[in-house]
C-alpha cells in the first residue's frame, strides 16, 4: 500500500478513489482536497491501461461512447483538472503505468512517473521535489525537456510492515459501504503475499513489471492485516501475488 510506504520514510499521504465521480464532481473533490491537504505532489494510480471488457470499445451504432472506460484517456482528463488547480508536480505510476512506462508519461504529460515499486522515489523524495539528481532515483521516470526518461529498473520486496491501519479501513468502509464490505457483496479486500513471477506465459505481463524472482512478504505482517480487517468484520479477502 501505498500510504503504508509513504508513513515508512516519514511522509503523510492521502488517497482517494474518483472511479465513481463525473466531472463536475472531480473538479469539486480535487479543489476540496487542494485545500485541505495542501499537497506537495499528487500521484495518479493506473491500475490497467486499457479497458478489461470487450463492449467498451465497440464504435457507434453498436457501442455507447458514454460509457467507455478508458483509463488512460481518463486519467489524462484529470491531469488536466488537477494543471488547472495548481503548479503542484503530478506524479503518476502503478501496473498500467509501469507497463509502459515513456509512451504512457508522455501521454499523460505529467512531471514525474514511477515503474513498478516506489520505494526508491518515496526514500529520495526530497530529490525529486527539488528536482535534484534525478537520474540517481531508482525506478524513475522524468522530463528533461521534451524528452522523458527512465532509470534502470529496481524490484523491491513487498512491504515488511503490515499495511492496514484502523483509520485506512474506516476509509474503505466509508468509500464502499458497510453492506458491501462487511457482506460480502464487492470483491474482496487485497493483501499482499508475495510479488515476481518466474514464469513466461504468453498473455502475461507480470513478471515484466513485477520481476521474474518471487519476493515473499513477511508472514507476521500479513497476519496483523488480515487481523486488523477482521476486526472491523471485514472477512472477504483477496491474497495478492504475481
């Protein structure tokens, strides 16, 4: 988790989900949050870089182009709101990102990218907000000029630590519902497990953004998770690894 790394190396970061929000509603949430918050950067979280179901991408007569998910497009439009708020950096990473890491920043045009793990740009973020030897940050992807660029590649472990706090799960309840965490009737909640891939299946891009070497998380800081989302009553859960 994000958040949880972010704690570890000293830095607050808040998140929030603008998957359900129109417009209007995101350049309403995005001022609130400027304000409240007073970011020194904001990051955007691709997790895909395309749609996962066939018929959001069927032309007229046969598709709905209102209904499109295009996530890329669609994170590009809120760098757009966020550019017409503030100066602040935008930093954009996740899978759909770091899968292709130059064309999708250039896409985007946001002023900073990370591919696959962020440990290195949260330990040096103070380098990158002064935008100071950059080419020192592991696993970042920045601008010089027209030109973007991307450090060689780091794969780092999943999080020693456990990542869920009380105050985390307060938030994904008050985002989801009660009914749909604590019954059952959204997808389960994610904790990590282990992250690589050793294998080379053709459909695959895994092993690419996460390493071919599996990288097992400490045991004891699962347990902690699954015992912190237990007792809120969450008891759907998902055990992530590549």
């Amino acid at each position: 988790d994000v958040s949880a790394l972010g704690r570890h190396f000293g830095l607050n970061v808040a998140s929030v989900d603008f998957v359900r929000l129109n417009r209007q509603q995101i350049r309403h949430h995005l001022t609130d949050l400027i304000r409240r918050h007073r970011p020194r950067m904001i990051g955007l979280h691709l997790r895909q870089a395309d749609s996962v179901v066939e018929s959001d991408y069927p032309p007229p007569p046969f598709g709905d182009p209102s209904k499109y998910y295009l996530p890329v497009e669609d994170t590009r439009a809120l760098v757009g709101e966020i550019r017409r708020l503030t100066r602040v950096p935008i930093v954009a990473g996740g899978f759909g990102f770091s899968a292709h890491p130059l064309q999708t920043a250039a896409r985007l045009q946001v002023d900073f990218g990370v591919q696959g793990e962020p440990d290195g740009f949260f330990a040096r973020f103070a380098d990158v907000l002064a935008r100071r030897a950059l080419e020192q940050v592991p696993n970042l992807v920045y601008r010089r000029g027209r030109t973007f660029h991307a450090n060689p590649r780091v794969f780092y472990p999943p999080f020693c630590g456990p990542e869920y706090t009380h105050e985390l799960v307060d938030e994904l309840i008050r985002f989801y519902g009660e009914r749909a965490l604590l019954e059952g009737t959204m997808t389960a909640v994610p904790v990590e497990i282990a992250r690589g891939c050793p294998f080379r299946c053709y459909f695959c891009n895994e092993p690419a953004v996460k390493g071919r070497r599996v990288r097992y998380r400490n045991w004891s800081a699962v347990e902690e998770d699954v015992a912190t989302l237990a007792s809120h009553g969450i008891q759907n859960l998902w055990f992530v690894c590549s």
